[in-house]
C-alpha cells in the first residue's frame, strides 16, 4: 500500500488555491474585527453529544476515554456550546468563525469530505434587523470578492406547517406531505392533495412554488393570517436590497426547507446562478443558543461558502455563459427510448437522440438542451457532482446510491416490482439464519429490517436466479416485469417489497438556475402524465 496516498474524499492545498483561501480568511476576519465581532475557534473534535440526535452523518471516532466523539459536521452546534459554558456573555453578542466542516461521503463518488466555511452570529437580537445586517454583512463581502451576480433566495422554517395546520391532516400525513414538497417531489404531493378535498387550487403545484412561481403563490398568501408577519418582514427585506444592492436580485422559495434541523424563522441563501452553487446560507434559530442558566437566546447565523469563491476565481471568462444548455442525463438503452417520445410532446426537441451512432452528448438544435447518454449507474453522479441538472433513470437505481438531488416526478414508464422469490415451501421465519441474494442490497436491507428478520445479504451482479437453483441463497430480492424468468427456473413470488418505474430527478442548484425552462418542462410532463391517467381510467 502506497502510504503517501490520502484516503479516500480528502484533498491537499497548496501554491495558490492555498494563497487565494488565506486571502479570504485575512479579509474576511480583518472586516468583522473593524465591525467590533468577536472571534471564535472551536474544536474540530467534539462529543457526539454536541450534535444531540444529529449524528446519523458524521465521522465517528473514540477517545481516548472510550468517550464517543466526532469530526464537527457544522460550527452553530459548537458555538452553542461554548456560549452556554461562557461567563461572559457580553463578549458573545456578536461572532464569526473561520473553519473547516467534514461530512461523510461516498468514497467512490469523487467528491470531497471537507469543506471550509466562514460565518457570523448575531446572538440576543429577537427583531428582524438581525436577518438584514447579517445579510448586509454576506452582501458586502459578495462585492469585494467579486461575485457579480448573487441571487438572495427567501424562504421559513415554519412556513409550510403554518399553511397547513388548517387542514388538520395528522401528524403523519402531515409529515409526509411536507417532505413531498420541501423534496419538490411533485408526484407524491399529487397522490397526498388529491385526497384533501378543500385543498385550495393555487397551491396546486406548491412544490414547484419557487422563483416567479413562488412569488405568485405569495401574493395569493397574503390573507392567511398566521403567514401575514413572514411575508411583511420579507417586504422588508425587498425593500432594502432595492434601496442598497439594486444589482442582487431576490426570490422566494415557498418549498424551502430547513438547512439545518434547528432553524426556527426566516432562511436566507445566497444563490449564483452561473456557478450552479450557494455561497452563503442560513437562517434564524431562536432557543438553540442558551446562555449559562439555560435561557434561550434569539439568534441568526449566515455561513459563507469559501469553496464558492474560490470556484468562481478559478473559472476562465469564456466559462461565464449567461445562457447555457440545461444538461439532461438518460440512462441508456431502455430508459432513454422509452422516455423520447414523452419528452418531445413536452418540448424538448430530442431528435439528435433517434440517430446516436457512436455519439454519447447531443445538443438539441434550439441549443436549450444537451444530452448525455450514460449506463443508468452513472446518471446520479452526473447530477450530484454538477455535471448535470436533470437525470432520467430507474428508481431502482436511484434506491442503491446515496444522493443529493430532487427526485420530482414518476415518469410511469418502465414499470416493474422489487419482490421477495424463492422455491416452493420457503419459509423465512422458520429455522436458521437464511441468505438472501440480490442486486440491491440497500432495498432487501431496509425490507428486511422494516418486517423485523435478520438475514444475511449476498451481492451479486448477474442472475440471482441462480442463487436458490444452487444453494448460494436461500431466496432472492429482485426486479419482474413479467415474472416469466422467475417460473421458468422454479422460483414463487412471496412479497411484493415496491415498486419501479423511470423517474425524473433534478440538481438542487438546477432548478435556481433554470427556473422558468425547468419549471415549464415539469409541469407539461406532470400534465401529459395526468392526462394519459384520465384516458387511461
């Protein structure tokens, strides 16, 4: 083993990238020092009891006590710490801090597990002059690092529950319908409001409610009582941006979620629309800081993105196109053709994809659109590293991988089920610890896991028929259309474990970035697919 690798998502710096970074750290803490913050350092280990229940992604290390520890995911948690310890709290009014954050990644996807952030809090400032000298503060620091074009996107933590609370939905649904939108997931949002018989018609496409869509349903808001103070304090916000940074544009996004699970209030995220990518975000999190007592302290924090800046530094002029393709990625083969059609009747003129050849990128003559064909395994690391904004494939593809993008529509085609097979007279609850095989270890584990039976998981890449035929397993979990392969080789269909079809994902940034094509193209498709159910039934 070669000892002068580094392990896998880590990243050395050095010459320039290193110069350009302590660049925005002396300018950076120079800036807040004149503006009288106070600055802080915390550990870069903490206890795992920092973060309370918001550990399921962290780097997880043992102390030397066996005490259990982590790499800091986030600095507000620490921060939190330190004030309640503090007997000063006249010094913690106001801070910043300069550090890095380290989050587990797929260690085959490319990415990178750390990443440095510069931040500011404003601590026992209940009004809303908080939100806009803090965002005064990001602004400034936009301009003299010279990111030109920033969008100031709007949204708050308690927005969707206060909308929804008259409907009285229970807990449950409740919850679920709220993940449908924060999650933009269209098709889920459809099959939850279909079944609220007042649910009011301009709320129709409320994941989709965002950009000038979003600002539309907010001036429909505007007699719901209980919203009434978030929208004056954004008004407000509107207000001064037109008066001091006529050059920032603002929107709203009324399907915001939180970034972190802490934020009660107003979130504000700086967007740059050519760079596809945030460089700052955060928001108001009254009662996470507490003072020595225990009382809780009013609070906002914005954290700036350093990766960004430094990302908008490297890019070459000709990379700065104001109006660049929206990159589609289809999984080949199947999926791609099955989905041609359905996306030419939406508008997407897809021509160039009826005579590939040996081709793998095409660009639609109108130049809106460029595709990429890849092996449906590859579409969601396209999306998620930035390559692409939107990816056609397989949910059962989708299921294996970890992600980070919005899966928006069920497209219905290629529709087949995960199920549970096996030869004759199986019984999974009866006698030894049974092997199952299967191609989608991350499926069979969660089913398995939910029904309360403990199995052993074999990964395979070929026929898993083959498993129970020669005793590697004692049954399978995986994919029919038909269920003919399964009858031929002697295999009985025991539990449906879901479903499959083709869906359409989309980047987070994407949708900022392409707001008005992106959100035409997902409501035609979303009324070709309501259409086809109509005449369908």
């Amino acid at each position: 083993m070669d000892e002068r690798g580094l392990a896998a998502g880590s990243k050395d710096l050095y010459g320039q990238e290193l110069k350009d970074k302590q660049k925005i750290r002396e300018v950076f803490s120079q800036r807040l020092n004149d503006l009288d913050f106070t600055p802080v350092r915390t550990a870069l280990v903490e206890r795992a009891t920092t973060y309370g229940t918001a550990t399921s992604s962290v780097f997880r290390l043992l102390g030397q006590s066996e005490e259990n520890l982590v790499l800091r995911p986030d600095l507000t948690m620490p921060i939190a710490r330190l004030v309640a310890a503090t007997n000063h709290p006249d010094q913690f009014s106001q801070l910043y801090y300069f550090g890095d954050v380290f989050h587990p990644i797929d260690h085959l996807s490319g990415d990178y597990n750390q990443e440095t952030q510069a931040g500011i809090e404003l601590l026992g400032q209940a009004d809303f002059a908080a939100e806009i000298r803090g965002l005064d503060i990001m602004l400034d620091f936009a301009r003299t690092f010279g990111i030109i074009d920033v969008q100031v996107v709007l949204s708050d933590a308690r927005l969707i529950d206060l909308i929804l609370a008259p409907y009285n939905l229970g807990s449950d649904r409740q919850r679920e319908l709220k993940a449908s939108i924060e999650e933009k997931n269209l098709t889920v949002f459809r099959q939850i409001t279909d079944k609220i018989s007042n649910f009011p018609g301009e709320l129709a496409n409320w994941p989709l409610a965002f950009g000038e869509s979003g600002e539309t349903v907010m001036d429909e808001l505007r007699n719901i009582e209980a919203v009434q103070e978030i929208l004056a304090n954004w008004q407000l916000l509107a207000t001064h941006l037109h008066n001091y940074y006529p050059e920032v544009s603002l929107t709203v996004d009324l399907a915001g979620s939180s970034p972190q699970p802490y934020y009660t209030g107003t979130i504000i995220r700086g967007f740059v629309p050519s760079l596809g990518r945030y460089l700052f975000t955060g928001g108001r999190y009254d009662g996470l800081m507490k003072n020595k007592d225990q009382q809780g302290l009013p609070a906002f924090g914005l954290a700036l993105k350093i990766e960004t800046i430094l990302a908008d530094w490297q890019r070459q002029p000709q990379e700065v196109q104001p109006n660049q393709p929206i990159v589609m990625v289809l999984a080949k083969g199947r999926v791609e053709e099955d989905v041609r059609l359905f996306l030419r009747a939406a508008g997407v003129d897809n021509e160039e994809l009826d005579r590939p050849g040996r081709k793998l990128i095409f660009n639609s003559p109108d130049g809106r659109y460029r595709f990429i064909l890849v092996k449906p395994t590859d579409v969601v690391k396209y999306l998620d590293l930035g390559i692409g904004d939107i990816g056609i494939v397989g949910s059962d593809t989708v299921a294996e991988q970890e992600s980070d993008h919005y899966d928006v529509l069920d497209l219905q085609t290629g529709k087949a089920a995960f199920i549970l097979a096996a030869p004759a007279g199986f019984n999974l609850t009866g006698g030894r610890r049974k092997r199952i095989a299967t191609k989608y270890p991350k499926v069979a584990r969660a089913y398995f896991q939910a029904h309360g039976e403990d199995v052993e998981l074999i990964k395979l890449e070929g026929s898993v028929e083959l498993g129970p035929l020669t005793g590697l397993s004692d049954a399978i979990i995986d994919i029919t259309q038909t269920g003919k392969t399964l009858e031929e080789n002697n295999l009985v269909i025991y539990d449906q474990v879901g479903q499959v079809s083709t869906h359409l994902l989309v980047r987070r940034g994407a949708l900022l970035q392409h707001q008005a094509e992106l959100s035409r193209l997902i409501q035609t498709l979303s009324q070709e697919l309501a259409g086809e159910a109509n005449a369908n039934y």
